[in-house]
C-alpha cells in the first residue's frame, strides 16, 4: 500500500472511529452513564443552549460531513470539495480551541474533550498530508492555538460558573467510630416522611463502626434555616446527632433564635448541587468506598443497601406523624 493510500484509508477510519464513540457515549448517557469518567462534561453542558448531548451530536455531524466530503474528494478530485474540507476543518479547529480553552480555565479536565481535541489535530495534519500542503499544519494550530489563547484573555469571576460541589452543603459531620470503610453524604429534608425513616433507623444505631456520615438538608424557608440552627447549636449533636435532627423535626414549636451564619448558604448549595445532579427525589445517599461510588433513592432502597452492607442491624419504616 503506498503511503497516499494508506493516508487516505486512515482518514475516513479515523473519522468513522470517532463516529461510533460519540454514538456509544450518547447511548451510555441514556442510561445515566458516560464513556468519559471525568465531571467536565457535565460542567459544561449546565452552561450550553441544546441540552446534554449537544457537543456529542455536533460532533457526529461533523465527523460525518467530514467522512462524505473526503469520500467524494477522492473520488470525484474536484476543487469545491477542497475548499469545503479547509473549511471544515478550520472551523472545528476553532470551535474546539474555545472549549479546551474554558476547560482550562475552569481549571478542570475531560479525557474525552482531550482526546478529541488530539484527533482532529491529527485529522488536520492527514488531511495536510494528502493535499501535499504542509503549511496548512500550520495554519490550522495557529487557529486552534488563538481561539484557546483568546478566552483565556477574557477577565471573568470563575467562581460564579463553577458547578457546585458535594462538599460546599454538608452541615453536620458524624465521624466513624473506626477508620471508615465508606463515606456517605446523606441528602434530607425536615419535611418528608421517608426522610424521617431514614433518620429514625440511623438514630437506632448508637454508633457507627466503618462510616462516616455527612448531612445534607434540602429547604430554605425561615422555619427551615431556624430548626437547622437549632439543631446545630444542640450540645446533644455531637453524642447523638441523628436523634437531634429527629427531635427538632418532631417539635411543634421551637424558640425564634438568630439564624446561624452559613446556614441560608449551605441550604442554597444543597439545592444547587441536587438539581446539578438531576435528582428528582429525597432522601437521596451517595456512598464512596475507594473508586467505588453509589447513588442510592429511596428510604427502603436506601435501608436495603444499608442492611447488605451491615452497616445497620435493623431496619422500620416508621412514619411521623
């Protein structure tokens, strides 16, 4: 095979390749997981017009475009396909140059972004090859190099588009009694009764031997943020922190105090980290054990992982009244 042909051949495999891998991640998707391990996608799609799939989609149309105008480039050796494969391939130098660009602005990374990024340099530099156009290498990084270049320039507080984060909302830490196996986020509000299953069953556990807990309340009214600081100021929290948010759900009337700082804000980032989720319901658990990590919905769910993973005994569905 000489080397035009086998330039030729890899091209249209390469688009092909990544045509099937931006197909398989939007399926991946639709079952609520992803090719790419990494969050930096997600960071991005909460800021883009079109919804989660969007930058898979562009891409396979892109990719597709790009494997029928070489196709015909080949065959038919006409001018207008040329120009049309400059074109395109210009431009997706360009566009990509703006998302790796905010990627790294973001301070974040994305294997999959990454990856792609790497491809369609070397889609440019096939390309460059087969049209015996060196220079045109040349050109094609310099216009992915300024589009990257040029919105880091642009002066913005990142931290007013940084998606929010599982640590930013935890109100009340109970700690292991042992190193702990697991380290679960429990998500609650004082307002539901599968919530307060939860929380029952946890109080009738005096100890935690192999997790640490952290909690999270979903809320914002007033009567809310005024419970909340109760519970926290409560001397009993720490001995026994379960049966103290109990005791102030149960209460019919509690005693106006100031609100504690920081309350309204952690209440405001539980809130934002639960929609950046797409949770649709509480309680909700999220347990990490090394790379190991589950989300759990439900209180029966919730009480039927606890009780595999023995880190309850028992377990009632008690409802409060």
């Amino acid at each position: 095979m000489d080397s035009k042909r086998f330039v030729r051949y890899s091209f249209l495999i390469f688009c092909l390749l990544w045509i099937i891998i931006l197909i398989s991640d939007i399926i991946f998707i639709m079952h609520g997981k992803s090719i790419c391990p990494t969050n930096a996608c997600k960071v991005a799609e909460t800021y883009v017009i079109g919804g989660k799939n969007i930058f898979q989609i562009a891409g396979i149309i892109f990719l597709t475009s790009l494997f029928i105008l070489f196709f015909l480039y080949v065959k038919k050796n006409l001018g207008i396909f040329e120009n049309l494969l400059y074109l395109s391939i210009l431009s997706a130098l360009s566009f990509d140059g703006v998302l790796i660009g905010y990627l790294y602005k973001m301070h974040t990374f994305c294997i999959l972004c990454i990856a792609f990024a790497s491809s369609l340099i070397l889609i440019l530099i096939l390309f460059a090859i087969y049209v015996n156009k060196k220079n045109f290498i040349l050109l094609g990084l310099g216009i992915w190099i300024s589009s990257f270049i040029a919105l880091n320039l642009l002066k913005f507080d990142v931290t007013t588009i940084k998606p929010p984060t599982i640590n930013s909302s935890v109100m009340i830490h109970v700690k292991a009694k042992n190193k702990p196996d697991y380290r679960a986020d429990l998500f609650v509000s004082l307002h539901c009764i599968h919530c307060f299953d939860v929380l029952y069953n946890l109080a009738k556990q005096k100890t935690f031997d192999n997790i640490e807990w952290r909690i999270h309340f979903l809320g914002g009214t007033k009567e809310d943020i005024m419970r909340i600081s109760h519970i926290l100021k409560d001397p009993n929290l720490k001995k026994d922190p379960f049966g103290t948010i109990i005791k102030f759900i149960l209460a019919k009337k509690i005693k106006e105090i100031e609100p504690l700082e920081g309350v309204k804000r952690k209440l405001n980032e539980s809130k934002k980290y639960f929609v950046y989720k797409g949770f649709a319901g509480i309680p909700v658990l999220i347990v990490r054990s090394g790379w190991y990590e589950i989300k759990v919905l439900g209180d029966k769910n919730i009480g039927r992982f606890l009780l595999e993973k023995g880190i309850v005994d028992k377990w009632y569905l008690i409802r409060a009244k």
